[in-house]
C-alpha cells in the first residue's frame, strides 16, 4: 500500500483516508490541525484523535512534511532554501523579512518550460510540476514558519501552468483549518497564461501579477516568449476586470533595464496602459546573468518612473533589490542547480 502525505491534503480528503465510518470531520480537522498549525511530522505526536485512529492513519499515510537540504543566509537578511522531494526535483524557496512583514517565496515547479532568456531558472529546464504538499511543505518546514505572514508565488516556474496545485496550496494557506494567512496577503504572479489566468482571476480571491517588462508586443516578446501565444494587453483586460473586487491587489510587476525598457515612451505607455484601472505598478531592478551585458536602470530613473505613475494617478513603487548576494533575486533563482546530480532526480520532460 503506497503511504500517501497527509501535508496538501483537505479536511476532506484526509477523512476520506481515515475510514470515515470511524471518524468525524472533527477528528480530521484536528489532524489538520497538526499538520498546518503546529507542524508537527511524527503522526506519533497529533493531539485530538484517539489511538486507535491515530494507528490506522499510521498505516495509509505520513505527515509528508521534509526539511531544505541547504539554507544560504543572505547579508540582507534573506534566507535561500534548496528542497528535493522524493522523485528528485530540486527547487529554491526565499525566506524575505522586512519589519513585521515576513514573506516567503516559494516555487511551483522544478524548473519552467517558458523559457525566459533572462532568468535562470529558464535556463536551468523543466523537470516537473510541484504538488501543493511541495508548495505548502516551503512554508511550513521552514525554521521561522511560524512567523511567516506573507506567501508569494514567485520562485521557480510558472504558477499558471500549473493552475490546480496552486490554487489547492492557496486553499490550504488561507483556510481556517489550514495556516490562515490573510487571503489578502497571498500573490500568484505569471508572465501570463491567459486561459489559466482567466480562471484565476474567475475563481478565486487571491492577489495577482503580471510580469510585463515592456508596455511593447514586438518589444516585450525578446524577454517573454509567452507573449505571441497570450497577449500581455489581454491579460491586462481580465485584470481591469477583476479589479477592486474583493480587495485584491492587481500589480504590473516591471523589471526596469538600462537604455532597453526605461526611456520616457515606455512611460508613456505604462501610463496609458495602468492608467485608472485599479492596477498597481511595481518597478524591480534588472539582475544580469552571468555572460549577460544589460544592466538595471539607475535608482533615480526608477524613481522618476515611479514620481510619474504617481502623478498621474497610478500606485506605484520601487521594489529594493533581496538576496541579490546569494543568488535568491528575481531571475536567479536555480543558478548552480544544473551542477548538483542527484542520481533520483526527475528526467526532463
Ligand atoms: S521568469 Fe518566470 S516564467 Fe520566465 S522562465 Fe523564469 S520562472 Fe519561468
């Protein structure tokens, strides 16, 4: 009988595990509770389940929960994660304090298959998607997880080619019976699958962004492949749908590059583009990859970027470059992975 992890599933699911003639929803409620809350791996452990349940979950199923094989600690205080899971996918999670806002980045696949030619986990392959016991196992395994206030989908991969996991690990942050992290503070960002993205924004309440990199198709496909089969303007269009409803954020996330996407017509554009739609602008810094000639804009032409969205009405910030130092910033993650040979590692597919 194959053990199935206990960590990514429902209160449902794992009641349906536990022989429901025998137990309640509370009973798998309480297990739940262990799993999520206190983080407990030793099923030895869960409190509110009677031995005897407590031996015959023993027998179809584990916690699932596993620790990072690396930690890299940052000179700004982040903190890089490596994970493998049992078939041998290796991923990255970023651990980003900042104040009372602890935020943790987590990926969603081993690898991605959009192939950004800036960012190195495109560079690195696709070896696979990641379960929501993979996503949710990035939060709560962590050393500091019971101070995580933020989750971010941002790390490797491509959230919206895998839709069903994450909206599963989404579930299961925000729900009472599972971490209750704020459904405010939970963000899934794309560079824009539109199908996947309309049943986002059409189902659930999480926050949303799209990594643009320029307001221009011709321009914007040298940086994201996935902009000839799904229009970044289309993407746009169902956020201004969406906006303002439930409080969710919409954000255009801009990685701003000296003398490539910063002049005063991608302003202009951005403007037009964002412009009394509810929708957010976030400029990051640009982070080369080794080989890789383009720079980050300066601060201060980031800045007046943001000074002009401002004054025409737009949201808008500056996002300060984290764990640039260790490889954990935006683009670099999955820099170095190729090297480790893990003789369980998944084939690329
Ligand atoms: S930027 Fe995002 S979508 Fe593009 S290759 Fe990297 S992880 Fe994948």
């Amino acid at each position: 009988m194959s053990i199935e992890s206990l960590c990514g599933l429902t209160p449902d699911e794992i009641l349906a595990l536990i022989a429901p003639e025998e137990a309640t929803m509370r009973h798998a409620v309480s297990v739940a509770n262990s799993i999520y809350k206190k983080r407990l791996a030793s099923l030895r452990e869960f409190p509110g389940i009677p031995k005897s349940l407590r031996e015959r979950l023993g027998t179809v199923a584990g916690s699932g929960l596993f620790p990072p094989i690396r930690t890299v600690l940052s000179d700004d205080g982040s903190v890089k994660f490596l994970f493998r899971n049992e078939p041998g996918q290796l991923y990255e999670t970023v651990f980003i304090p900042e104040g009372k806002r602890q935020t943790v980045c987590i990926s969603t696949q081993s690898g991605c298959r959009m192939g950004c030619p800036f960012c190195a986990t495109g560079k690195y392959g696709f070896f696979g998607n990641l379960t929501a016991r993979d996503m949710i196992n990035q939060v709560i395994s962590l050393p500091m997880a019971g101070q995580i206030t933020h989750v971010v989908f941002m790390g490797m991969g491509e959230p919206m080619d895998n839709l069903g996991n994450v909206l599963k690990a989404c579930r299961i942050l925000t729900a009472e019976w599972g971490l209750t992290i704020a459904v405010k503070n939970v963000t899934v960002s794309t560079v824009g699958v539109e199908a996947s993205a309309r049943e986002f924004l059409e189902t659930s309440p999480y926050n949303f962004s799209l990594s643009l990199f320029s307001p221009f198709p011709e321009e914007r496909i040298r940086f994201v492949a996935a902009e000839r089969k799904n229009p970044a303007h289309r993407i746009i269009d169902l956020m201004k749908q969406h906006s303002g409803e439930r409080k969710r954020r919409m954000t255009i996330a801009y990685v701003m590059v000296k003398g490539i996407n910063d002049s005063d017509r991608h302003l202009e554009a951005l403007k037009h583009l964002a412009g009394n739609s509810g929708i957010r602008v976030n400029l990051l810094p640009y982070h080369p990859l080794p080989g890789d000639l383009n720079e980050s804009s300066p601060p201060d032409l980031m800045q007046h970027f943001k000074h002009n969205l401002m004054i025409s009405g737009i949201s808008a910030s500056v996002r300060r470059s984290r764990g640039a130092d260790i490889s954990a910033a935006c683009g670099l993650l999955a820099s170095g992975l190729a090297e480790i040979s893990t003789p369980g590692q998944a084939k690329q597919v």
